[in-house]
C-alpha cells in the first residue's frame, strides 16, 4: 500500500510581515503511521497577516485573521492543551462549535460545464459506442463537478438514492433501462464523485464518534463493480469538489480518545473534582488526542494501515480562537486513488466551502456556545460576529497551499454566499444567525480582494432586508441578486462592477421567498420557492420568473404554483428548495422535482400527487408544459394500493439523455420521452 505524502512546508508561508526567519526551514518527510514527531522536525514557526506578532514557548500569537503554522508538533499540542483548558467542564468538552445551519439551497448548471462532463465522459467510455448528449450535475462553478447521490456518464445511471443503501447501475438507451448490478459496500454512502472508470463514494459514519470513509469503485465492469480501496477518517464530511481529475475533499474532526470524567454524586465538590479530573486528562493528552487519525483497509483481509491524517507541519490555526476541531482539505490524484493524499489543516469549525477550479475557500467561524445562551445573549453575541475566509490554492495534485484569510461580519447562508470574480471574493451575509430571527439583522455584500497575505475588504454595502435574513444568493458577473425574507421577499439587485463601491440598485417585494434562483437567459431568473401570506405563513411551492433587465426595477413577469391542483391548504414542496443539485435547465425548460399531499374531504383521506414538473421558459413567460408523474397518470389517493408505492417513487433527481427525462427515486426510475412527454417503463429496483 501507497502510504501519506507528508509534503515539505518551506513554501507553505512565507515571512510575514513581522520579519519572522525562514531560512532555516527545510523540508521533512515520514511515514503516515508515525503519530508523534520531534521539534527537531519541524521548521521554525512562521505567521501569515499584516500583524506584528509575539513568540513564546507556544508559538507566536496572531491578532488578526491571518493563520499561521507552529514550530513543532509540540507546540500543537500545546496550543490545543492551552486553549481546551479554558473549556473543559465537568463533562469533558462539548466538541467546539456547532453551529446549525441550514442546506445549500441554489447553484446553477453553466453550458460550458455540461459539455465538459460529457467530453470527459465520452473519453472515459471506450468503444465504438457515439457520445450521448446528457446533462451533468447541478453545479455552481463551471468546471467544477459536485459529489451527489446521482450520477451519469450517459451510457450508465449511477444511483445512491436505495433503501437499502446501495449502489445502483443502471444501463440506459432511448428510454429503455437494464439494472446492470447492485453493490452494498458495506457502509450508506451519501455522495459520489464519477471520474472516468472510478467511483468515490462518500458517507459520515457514527462509530467512534463521527467517521469519513470513502469507498473507491472500480467500474470498469458494470455488470461487476469492485471495491479497490476503502479509507477512513476521523471527522465529519463537509462536501467535496472534482476538477482535473483531483478530488478534494473537505473534513472537520472532533477531539477523541478522552474518557472523561463526570460528576459522581451530586455537589458542587463532586462538580469540581470532576472538573479538575478532566483538566488533568487534558494536561496528559497527546496529539493523537487532537489530530485526525486513518485507517486504510487491506482488502485482502490483513491488517489495516493506520496513522496520523495530517502531519504536523501542515497544521495551521486563525488568529481568533475558532474552536478545538480541525477542518482539513485532503487531495486525492484519482489517477492513482485514494490510497495516497496531501493534506492541509486548520484548528477550526468549518461547514461553508466553494471552489473554483484553482483555489478552495473555507470559511470557518468564531466558538460560541449558542446552545448556553439566553435569547438576548444570542442578539448580544450576534452583533460583530465574524465569519473568517481562508484560500487555499488547490490547482494542482499536490498538497494545498494557505494563499490568504480574511473576516466578514455575520454569517453566511451556504456555499452561494461566495464567488469568485476578476480575483476578487464576493461575500453575502447576514448579521443574524440563519437559525434566529433577529428585529436588528440585516444583510450586506463584501467584496474582498487578495493583497499579500490577506484578503482585505474593499468595499461593501448594507442595508439589505432590514429584520430578515437571507434566504438566496445568486451572483453573476458583475452583478448580484439576493433574497432576504421574513414576512415579504425583497429580491435586490447589486451592481458589482465597481468592486470598492458596491450598491443596490433596485429591489423588489413580494410575498413568499425564492430558495433557489437560477439565470435563464438574458436578463432573466428563476426562482423556486414558497408562497407565502402578506403575514408571512408559507403556502406552497411556486416558481417566479424576474426580469432583471433594468436593475433599478427588478419585476416578477410570471407566477408558477405547482401542482397543477394548487389550494393553500396543501403541502406542495420540492427538493430544489434546499438542494440546488436536485434542479435542471435543460433547452428552456426547467425540471423541478415535486411532491404535494392534501386531505381530501369528501372522501375523508389524504391525497398525494408527485412528480417532475416541465416548465417552459417562452416569451417572458412560465409556461407548465406537463407534470411527469414516474408511475400514475394522477394524484393518488390513500386507499388506494398504489399510495405507497407512490410515496418511494418520489423523485430526488433528474437528468436528460439522448432526449429522455430520468427521473430518479430510491424506489426506481421513471423514464419520459421529452418530445412527447409520454411515460415509459418504470423501472423498479428488486428487493434484494
């Protein structure tokens, strides 16, 4: 077995501003199973930001946002040790930050990505076979491929959506669908990443606390697929990227192996004794204790691989405490599997991440025990709080390279908080927590720009949604539209062209909200959301169609509630609305996934209707061309036999082939002819 790459760090920072000594850095390298290494190792430390800086036994101290790496595993340790016995209570450590957030709710499909998936696609699959046309998934950054529960070459239907949990390949041509084979690797993969022959599947696992493992899938044979290397990691999935044929992938790990000590008997003595029992445990702790550790199976039934996941020379920590997690970035050349990996890590939380194909930005936030705060501490604790960004350069197969942080005030929504543009980082957030309506938040859009070691703001605008919070991001080009909503929608519409002077130049209010927007041509976007009441109770699930083309007065042209049956009394919902991967726009229609159930009073039982809704985007207009049910050719109510296999029938995904709609459940696929619309065979997946 291929062990770690333990990459040399004399180029990871350079001097900062402080003057700090890089000369007498030089590059190390060791074995992935060493846990522990000496400061004779490690190269001197070194801090990034434009901060004067103060040396000590610990390490240099940043006061700024920059992050900066340490003089010896040692002084890891220490930095851990210092800084968790300031929390630790009686019962341990609550694992740092853990701050909820709501899904990613929008991205969108570019042209250009589609036609390089089916390139790659098309190369990957040798033979006389032509290319099909097929569309990829749903993502934010063109080039940039998202791990997801569905995938396509356009030859074959890749499918984690199981009620077992397992792996689906499903042949497909001119709607007609063959079950090729069924693989159960073991664990419940969640997301997958599809690179030519190789599959990556990707799952958090509760074992010993929150576990990563990734099952690399050799596909070769689809009739035959094969686990060639299976990977786990201490610490919880954050998402991942592919670009290049490099996957990068994205963790944050707890603190483990420390039994702690809890109070015995009631008291405050047995409360204190319990509290310096774990101080102690703390003091007596190793970095085993703090870094993530591996374990690489050996598929042949001979022991595991086992080890450290990051050296010690590739861990960074921010100038401001951001908990005792560590988030790391993990880059695997899928040329040659994920057998062999680089590292770099970061002491913090961090579950907000976009990518570009060159760089990775991670944004980390401040610790804060929200779950110990009163309703006005919360409000109190809101105000000033800071999300910190850091860059990382990912453009090549080796380890990632720490490029530049910066900080924006208040939180951010998902990953469409963030984008890229002519170099410069365009950041929307909220000065309110997305879990706590607040009278005082109100939102605003940075603009950040690298300048040496940090990304510095260089202008920004507020004002947006006073009250409310964000509820959609979309930025394209020069320009940006979000939604805020408490009880109305203001969609605002942001000049960015001149990045130091940022302003709204029109808005919009409507009820309801839009989850997801989505560019549809020029000077259009569509949105899907919900409805909502003047007093801001949600009504259902529609789709609005804005006019952008005069910023100063953004105008919805067109309403859209879905289904067909719309009443305000029914659940109507679609999986668009926290999942931008489950939306296509394909050749001016949009193909949003649905489900709706109401109680029927006449007959005294619930209704469901579900399906994929074909909506046409024509002359300004939103236009319903048809609701695919995958199954019936209507609602289907309760008593009726059909009622539970309509409810596994939901689609999740869909994509387009060859002029075939796919819609994808955990239950099977359903399969339309996009010309006529007329339903083909459902293909239903065996029990076993």
């Amino acid at each position: 077995m291929k062990r770690l790459l333990t990459a040399a760090v004399a180029a990871l920072l350079v001097a900062s501003a402080c003057g700090t000594d890089n000369e007498g850095q030089t590059a190390t390298t060791g074995s992935a199973t060493t846990t522990e290494t000496t400061s004779a190792e490690q190269p001197t430390s070194t801090t990034r930001g434009d901060t004067a800086t103060t040396a000590g036994s610990g390490g240099p101290v940043l006061v700024t946002v920059g992050l900066r790496t340490f003089a010896s595993c040692d002084a890891i340790l220490s930095y851990y040790i210092e800084n968790a016995l300031e929390l630790v209570g009686p019962y341990g450590l609550d694992g740092g930050p853990s701050i909820w957030r709501r899904g990613d709710d929008a991205e969108m499909v570019a042209e250009e990505a589609m036609a390089a998936a089916e390139a790659d696609a098309a190369a990957a699959t040798t033979g006389s076979q032509s290319a099909p046309s097929f569309t990829g998934t749903n993502v934010q950054v063109a080039g940039v491929d998202e791990a997801d529960l569905v995938k396509t070459d356009g030859f074959y239907i890749y499918s984690l959506l199981d009620d077992r949990n397992r792996l689906r390949i499903v042949e497909v041509k001119d709607g007609a669908m063959n079950l090729q084979s069924t693989l159960d690797v073991g664990f419940e993969p969640r997301e997958m990443l599809l690179h030519g022959d190789t599959l990556l599947l990707v799952a958090t696992e509760w074992r010993v606390g929150a576990v990563t493992r990734i099952a690399q899938v050799d596909i070769s044979d689809r009739r035959s697929p094969q686990v060639v290397a299976d990977l786990s990691m201490d610490g919880a999935y954050n998402g991942s990227r592919l670009s290049g044929g490099v996957a990068r992938v994205v963790i944050t790990s707890n603190p483990v192996g420390i039994e702690w000590e809890h109070p015995r008997g009631s008291g405050l003595r047995a409360e204190q004794e319990a509290i310096e029992a774990n101080r102690e445990l703390v003091r007596n702790s190793t970095l085993g204790n703090w870094l993530p550790s591996y374990v690489l199976a050996d598929l042949e039934g001979g022991d595991p691989e086992w080890g450290q996941l990051v050296d010690c020379s590739n861990v960074l920590a921010p100038g401001v405490f951001s908990g005792l997690n560590t988030l790391s970035i993990l880059l695997f050349d899928l040329s040659a599997g994920i057998t062999d990996w680089t590292t770099a890590s970061v002491v913090a939380e961090g579950d907000t991440i976009y990518a570009t194909p060159e760089s990775v930005y991670v944004a980390t936030s401040r610790w804060v025990d929200w779950g110990a705060l009163s309703e006005d501490d919360v409000r109190s604790e809101s105000r000033g709080y800071t999300t910190l960004i850091h860059k990382f350069d990912t453009s090549t197969s080796g380890r990632p390279v720490y490029e530049a942080s910066g900080e924006v005030e208040g939180f951010l929504l998902n990953q469409f908080s963030m984008d890229e543009y002519d170099g410069d980082l365009r950041v929307a957030a909220t000065s309110g927590p997305s879990w706590w309506w607040t009278e005082d938040s109100e939102s605003h859009v940075t603009v950040l720009r690298p300048e040496g070691d940090l990304l510095e703001e260089i202008g920004s605008v507020w004002g947006l949604g006073e009250g409310e919070r964000i509820f959609s991001v979309r930025f394209m080009g020069p320009d940006a539209y979000v939604v805020t909503f408490r009880q109305v929608d203001p969609l605002y519409a942001l000049d960015l062209s001149d990045p130091a002077n940022p302003e709204v130049l029109g808005e919009l209010k409507i009820p309801g909200f839009s989850s997801y927007l989505h560019p549809v041509g020029e000077d259009l976007l569509l949105g899907v959301g919900q409805d909502a009441s003047p007093e801001g109770w949600v009504e259902g699930l529609q789709v609005s169609l804005f006019d952008v083309s005069d910023p100063t007065d953004p105008i919805r042209v067109a309403q859209l509630l879905l289904p067909e049956a719309h009443d305000p009394d029914m659940y109507s919902w679609s999986p668009v609305q926290n999942d931008h991967r489950a939306f296509l726009y394909f050749e001016d229609l949009a193909y949003i996934p649905y489900h709706a159930y109401w109680w029927e009073d006449d007959e005294s039982y619930y209704v469901l209707d579900a399906g994929v809704a074909a909506v046409e985007v024509r002359s300004g207009d939103l236009v319903l061309e048809a609701l695919l049910r995958p199954l019936e050719d209507g609602p289907v109510g309760e008593d009726e036999r059909s009622w539970n296999r309509a409810w596994r029938a939901v689609p999740e995904r869909v994509m387009v082939i060859d002029g075939w709609l796919y819609s994808v459940s955990s239950f099977g696929i359903g399969v339309h002819d996009t010309d006529t619309w007329e339903r083909g065979t459902f293909l239903e997946y065996p029990e076993r």
